[in-house]
C-alpha cells in the first residue's frame, strides 16, 4: 500500500455509492470493543486536538451501523473522536458504510499500515487476526500454517501434507493488500514478538516500551533480573544503549564470580594441603573430630 496520505483517504473512502457522507453526533459514535492499537500515546492525540480547536474536525471518520442499535461504530479516525471527546464537539464529519468484520478490520490495517501506525506487536497480531478471519481457522492456527507455507514455498514440505494453492494466495494477497509484506520477512520479524514472555509483551502492548528494547531486555532469562531491568528501563526511559549497558553489568559479576570461584577438587586439594601443616594433632578435642570425618570419607570412598 502507497504511504500517500491522499490515496489512502482513497482507498478508505472508495466506494462511493455504497457510502453516505454526513454529519453525526458524537453521542451516537463508539470505538470498537477490540481496538488495534493496544495503546495510544497521549501527544498524538492532543496535536489534532490543537489543530481541531482552530479549524474543527476537517478529515471525516470512517463508521459502520451497528446492528440493532442507533449507534456507529469507529472503523477509521479513533484519534479524531478522542480528540473530539476532548474538546466537547457535539457532532462530527463521517462517511458511513456497512462493513462485515472481517472488511472493518481490514480497512483499519491498512490505514494503520500506511500511516505508520502500529507497533511492531500490534502489526502481528492484527495480521494474524485478519488472516483467521479470511481462512475461517483460530488465531492460533495461523502461525504454525504460515510456517508450513513457506516450507512449501522452499520446496521443504512433505507432499501428503500439501497446502491447498487457494489457501496461499490468500496468504499472500492478504499480505501484499497491507503493504505488500513479505511472507519471510513477517515470519522472521514479526512471529517471534509472540513468543516473548508474558512481562515483556504486556509492556509493549501497554506502550511502555518500544520493540527494540524489549527484544534486547527479553534476552535475559532470569526472571527476577529481567523484570528489575524492565521497571528501570521504563522508569528511567533508558535508552537502547543503556540498556545493553545494564544487561553487560549483570553478566560481569557472574562471569567473574565463576571464574574466581575455585573448583570442589581444588578446594579438596587447597584443604588437604593445609590441613597437614595445622597445629591440630596434639588437641585432643580436634583429634577426635577428624578421626570422625576421616571416618566418613573412607565410608564415602567405599560406596563408589
């Protein structure tokens, strides 16, 4: 999808005879239960809302009928109607269209895509979301047959277990409709965000902390270490580097902890060596003691 903010307004609105354009109440607009964006940075929304307080809310909102209800619900421009709410609007510019979910959904992955407008999690999982939609199969499901796709793309795949060529082209149109996204590119980069650790990704699906950083701090396996490192790298807005620069810190004192750490025969060794220079054989008490442990380990000996 082209990146023009003219031609994604085309592609939104294109279908003009199945579309009414009007004015509505803001009171009879809703967001969607399930918004892409998992997270919505405050400053975004307050520069339209400094640029609505002069000249209104120019560009209109794309809304869909909910059933059974006078209210609509926000396909495209959840910015604007945040930035409306603010500022006490009563009514606001839309065009109205009945879409289905599966055309609602895919509508605002493309606005979003072409505007730069998700995360690099929330691309994933509103991808994912849309091909189960399309293939009629779980969220769940899509990873493991995406990965079967491009086996058999590369020639990989068993042949009793053959995807059907209508299911790829699917895949694949779907894939080229929002951004023309490569099949391996969205697998190398994209599927792996799903398997990060619970901490990491609610941080990302809250905003807190961008992809970068949280694959850098996701490398650290010791959970307690890990989620100190995540409150301090959010607390303290760290940079990438910085970042690094804590996960090296803790690295060090381990890696030199193990290295000046001597080894059970070493120390076995070290003992027995000054064992026989200590003034401990004319002591009765001492003596019996380690007739007593002289005794076990010739007992631990014999079990071998």
């Amino acid at each position: 999808m082209v990146k023009n903010r003219r031609l994604v307004e085309d592609f939104i609105f294109r279908d003009e005879e199945n579309q009414t354009k009007t004015s509505m109440s803001l009171n009879l607009i809703v967001l969607p239960k399930e918004e892409l964006r998992y997270y919505i940075d405050p400053e975004e929304v307050e520069k339209i809302v400094a640029s609505a307080r002069k000249n209104g809310i120019l560009e209109p909102l794309l809304v869909r009928p909910i059933p059974d209800s006078d209210k609509h619900e926000v396909v495209a421009g959840a910015k604007r109607y945040r930035s409306a709410q603010i500022l006490g609007l009563e009514e606001v510019p839309v065009v109205i269209r009945s879409l289905n979910d599966e055309e609602a959904l895919e509508i605002a992955l493309v606005e979003n895509f072409a505007r730069s407008g998700l995360s690099d999690l929330e691309e994933a999982d509103g991808v994912l979301k849309l091909l189960a939609m399309k293939l009629k199969i779980p969220s769940a499901e899509v990873p493991p047959l995406l990965h079967r796709i491009q086996n058999q793309l590369r020639e990989r795949l068993a042949t009793n277990n053959v995807i059907g060529d209508q299911t790829i082209l699917m895949v694949q149109e779907v894939l080229t409709s929002l951004g023309n996204i490569k099949l391996d590119s969205f697998i190398s980069n994209r599927l792996p965000l799903l398997n990060l650790s619970n901490d990491i990704l609610e941080v990302l699906r809250l905003g807190k902390l961008d992809t970068s950083k949280a694959k850098v701090i996701a490398g650290v396996k010791n959970e307690d270490l890990r989620k100190e490192l995540l409150d301090l790298a959010i607390t303290q807005n760290l940079s990438l580097s910085q970042i690094k620069q804590k996960i090296q810190e803790i690295k060090e004192p381990t890696t030199l902890q193990s290295q000046s750490e001597p080894s059970l025969k070493e120390r076995v060794n070290d003992t027995f060596g000054r064992f026989k220079k200590a003034k401990v054989w004319d002591d009765p008490n001492k003596k019996a003691q380690i007739e007593k442990l002289l005794s076990q380990l010739e007992n631990l000996m014999k079990e071998e």
